[in-house]
C-alpha cells in the first residue's frame, strides 16, 4: 500500500521543540492524521509540530496514562500508533507497519514494538543493548492505555494475544545527564502520589536496598554496562530515582502519620 495508511499516530509532549520535529518527519508519510496532544509548551513545540502537518491539540497535564487516553480520544482512525516525542522510527521498520496493511487489515489486534535507548554520542543503537517490548501499535476497540498516572502502557482487551513487528524504534530518551536526573526526578513525584492513591505501602526496609538494587538491575540486567562509562552513569541515575520513589513516599506516609496524630490529640484535648 502506498500513501497514508488507515492508521492514526499520536504524541504527546511538552518542550520538546528539539526532538519532535525528527519524530514526526520519520513517520509523516503513514498517516494522515497525526496527533500531538502539547500540554503546555513554551519553547515553541506546538509551531514546530504543526508546520509539519499535525493536529496539535492543548490539554493540560493530568499523569501520562490519562493523557495518552486523551489522546486516544482525538483520534480519528481505527488504528493507532503511539509514539512519544523523543522516538523515531527508523525506515525499516516504517516499512514493516506499511506491510501489515498490504492486504487491508492487519492479521492481529495489536503489536510489540521493541524501544531501544540510544544515548548521547551514539550514532546507532549498540548491538546489545537493552530492548524494551511494549504494545504500541494496536485497534483502538481492543486496548486502551492504562488510567495510571505513571504507567503508561497499553491494557488489551481478555482474549487479545499481540504479535511483535521485527525492527526498533529509536529512543533519544536523554539529553543529558543533568537533564535525565531532572526529568526521573519530576517523574518520582508522580510516583509516590500514585502510590499514596492506590492506596500502596512500601515497607520502610527498602530505602535501604532500593539504589543498590537498581542499580544493578539497570547496569547488569538491561546492560547499561555494555555502554562503557556513559552507561555506568546513566544506571547511577535510574538507581538515584527508584531510590527517590521510595523516599518520598516514605516522607509522604510520615508527614501524613504525624497529621493524623495531631489532629488525633486536638480531639482528645477537645
């Protein structure tokens, strides 16, 4: 098939003026109906996706699971493909999404889609590095992304087993090292609240074991190692944010015990 394919892309995004651009270009030609939901972009990301050809829509943020909703919501086709601003599609693997509809409808529901970080200096993925598979391609009748603040992922419909598209997506997911600390450490917020309103309690021993451990998930098991020095820090840095997740919500069940204990003695007192 040739020319627009019946398929809808999303992105949502804010101050990713310097990264959208790239995304959208590598995958204008799929489809003619390409979302961004902004949710409040100063550096001129709304300008820079529209002079592309896509439909920018301002939503203010509620959490990334209820935004990617929203942006399910505005689009138009059966099919959708989600990307965020920081991910480009390479042009073998655009030509593997154009080749599911060669013969109208794709033969599943849904598709994995492998996401492999390439971090600063690195002009290609390296050859081992950590992949990751998530649903990202798939009908909108039969998966929604999850309502969670913090867990952006695609929940199928019972009975719907997704297939898995050769080929990666590009993840550009680091600026910096200054700015991907910045960026996990906003995102530990968004985590301890949603802990605190899925009503979760993480044992107080792991602020003792939380760095340590991830740590060693992220340089060891999706083998930051492989990435020399570079790899080493930026495993420091997701150690750093799982082990600011715990902290805070630790804080936040602290603060809010001696809350309950005060209000607690004023009725005592009363």
């Amino acid at each position: 098939m040739t020319g627009p394919l019946p398929l809808s892309i999303f992105i949502i995004a804010q101050d990713e003026a310097d990264r959208i651009g790239k995304a959208i270009a590598a995958v204008r030609a799929l489809s003619d109906d390409l979302v961004v939901v902004d949710s409040g972009s100063t550096d001129g990301t709304q300008g820079v996706a529209a002079a592309l050809g896509a439909r920018v829509i301002h939503h203010p943020w509620p959490g990334y699971g209820p935004q990617k909703r929203f942006a399910e919501d505005q689009c138009r086709h059966d099919w959708l493909l989600n990307l965020d601003a920081d991910e480009i599609v390479p042009p073998e693997l655009a030509a593997n999404i154009r080749e599911l509809f060669t013969k109208g409808e794709p033969p599943l529901p849904a598709y994995r889609i492998g996401i492999t970080e390439i971090f600063p200096g690195e002009p290609r993925p390296h050859r081992l590095a950590y992949t990751l598979w998530p649903v990202r391609l798939y009908r909108k009748d039969k998966g929604r992304y999850s309502p969670s603040l913090v867990h952006d992922r695609v929940e199928l419909a019972p009975g719907v087993r997704p297939g898995r598209l050769e080929g990666v997506v590009h993840h550009f997911s680091v600026r910096s090292l200054g700015d991907q600390l910045d960026k996990l450490n906003r995102y530990s917020d968004q985590q301890a609240q949603d802990l605190d309103e899925r009503g979760i309690s993480i044992p107080t021993w792991r602020l003792f074991v939380e760095f340590p451990a991830n740590f060693l998930k992220a340089y060891v098991g999706r083998r930051h190692f492989v990435r020399g020095p570079y790899g080493f820090l930026t495993a420091m840095n997701y150690a750093i944010s799982r082990h600011l997740r715990v902290a805070k919500h630790y804080e936040r069940r602290r603060l809010n015990g001696h809350a309950a204990n005060g209000r607690k003695r004023e009725r005592a007192e009363g």
